[in-house]
C-alpha cells in the first residue's frame, strides 16, 4: 500500500486508519513490519468509541454538494489558507519554548511547511479562479503565511498561547488534525478537479501531490512520539487521551456542519468567528461563474 492506495480509496473504506497506515509505511518496507503499534492501537479504539463523522460517506456527499459552488470552493481554500498559517504561527512558538533538540527541530520544520502549505492554497486559488479575486485583496491575503524559513531564529509569537513547551496531549490533536486534513485533502482533489481549466490539471496536481506527502510526513512524526511516549507512560492513558480528542474534534465537525464549513480542526476553531464567516472572506472575491 502506498499513497495511490490512499488516493483511490472510497469514502466507505475507513479512509482515517488507511491513512496513518500508509503515513507509517512511507518509509517502510511493509505493513507486516509497520511501526506504531500502541499508537495504531489506540486510533483503532478511538474509532470504536469516537467515530469520527469526517470520514463518512455522507460528510463526503455533503461536502460534494457543497464544493460544486465554485465560490464556496475559492472560500474554502482561502480558509485553507488562514488554517495553515494560524497552525504555523502555533507550531513556531512551541518548538521555541521547547527543550528536547529532536523535537524542537521537528515542529519547526512543521512550522515551516505550514507556513509555506498556506502559499500554495494561495497559488490554487489562482490557478483554478484565475481572476477572481480582487488585487487588493490578493496583496492582504499573503499575509496568512508568516513566511517562516528553516534557517529563522525560533521565537515565541507575541501573546500566544502556544507559547509553552509542547506535551502529549498537544502531539495527539496534531496527529489527529494531519489525519483530518489528509482526507480533506483526497475530498477537495476530485471537487478542485471539477473546477480547473483542463489546461492547469498538471499544475495542480503538482501542488496537491507536494501538500499530501508533507500531510503524511506530519501525521507519522507525530506518531512516532506517541509511539515513543507510550513506551513511558501508561498505554490506557495514552489510549483515552486519544478517545477523549476524537470527541471534541468529532463535536466541533458536527458543529461546523450547521455552517456548511469542512476545513477547521480543533485548533482553528479558536479563532471560531472568522471560520464561521465565510460570507465575509467572499467580500474581495469577484463573482465566480
């Protein structure tokens, strides 16, 4: 199995496990050797006692439904855009308010990929709605990348509540939000397909192709030290801590649902007002046909 497995695979399939399976087999040579067993173990009890709504059938219709408007679609990849950059700014200051070397150098290299994904919703945006965005605007929306760069000095942001060393708990919600975006991301692949000019197929999935490996890369780090940290503590506790975030992340879905919104994750969700207030980020767009 590898990410074309992923990529083919149905709404009906459990597309949620096959993808932090094939996020751990990237760089291995089979299943049958897979690494991350506890961790494994408890997504698939997450599963049983959480079903996430997210990877459904009928979330995948309804977001069908929805990405068939080419304007909710432009929306959508702007608030794409802004989830990324929030998450960037998050994960910079908390690897500079951590210690451990290994770690603090993974969530920067995080940091960095987020910040550089909010770009590359940006360049979707323009190749498939080339046109639709007022200049004005497109000049402010840059902004939702803060340009993070591998050789950037580490600082906490100003007035950040990440602005701590980073736990357990902090590592689980990412896993689970990088496994929540990948599907997002097999979901918008076919409605962005609809949309885009024949001509600019290749240019987008050249992009979509570089967001789905660096999803992937992301979900197996995060496993890994969950892995790692179920060898110290207790595997029940790490195991309903896994329970207890599927929840809210499965509450906040549903909640979302109500507004027509599939692109936020726990973390977004903090800054509720502007996720619920796609009407607004539509306000500099000029009208799609």
């Amino acid at each position: 199995m590898d990410q074309q497995t992923l990529l083919s695979s149905d709404a009906s399939s459990g597309r949620l496990l096959l993808a932090a399976k094939v996020a751990l087999a990237a760089n291995h040579s089979g299943f049958e050797h897979c690494p991350c067993p506890k961790y494994l173990k408890a997504i698939v009890r997450a599963l049983e006692e959480e079903p996430p709504p997210f990877d459904t059938v009928a979330y995948d219709r309804l977001y069908r439904e929805a990405s068939a408007e080419p304007q909710w679609m432009a929306v959508s990849l702007i608030t794409n855009a802004e989830r990324e950059g929030d998450g960037a700014t998050r994960l910079w200051s908390l690897a500079a308010c951590t210690e451990t070397r290994g770690i603090k150098r993974q969530l920067k290299a995080h940091a960095v990929d987020e910040s550089r994904h909010a770009l590359l919703y940006l360049k979707m945006l323009d190749v498939v709605f080339g046109g639709s965005v007022d200049p004005a605007f497109r000049i402010d929306l840059m902004r939702l990348s803060p340009g993070y760069t591998v050789r950037q000095r580490l600082y906490p942001v100003p007035g950040s509540p990440y602005a701590k060393p980073v736990s357990l708990d902090d590592f689980v919600q990412m896993n689970i939000a990088e496994i929540r975006t990948t599907i997002h991301h097999i979901m918008q692949r076919t409605s962005l397909a609809r949309h885009c000019p024949e001509n600019k197929q290749h240019q987008i999935v050249s992009i979509q192709n570089s967001l789905l490996r660096d999803e992937l890369k992301h979900v197996a780090y995060t496993a890994k030290i969950i892995e790692a940290a179920v060898t110290r503590l207790d595997s029940e506790s790490v195991a309903h801590l896994f329970v207890r975030r599927f929840r809210d992340f499965n509450r906040i879905t549903l909640e979302e649902l109500d507004s027509n919104a599939f692109d936020c994750s726990v973390s977004c969700c903090a800054k509720r007002p502007w996720c619920r207030a796609k009407v607004d980020a539509s306000s500099g767009l000029v009208s799609i046909q």
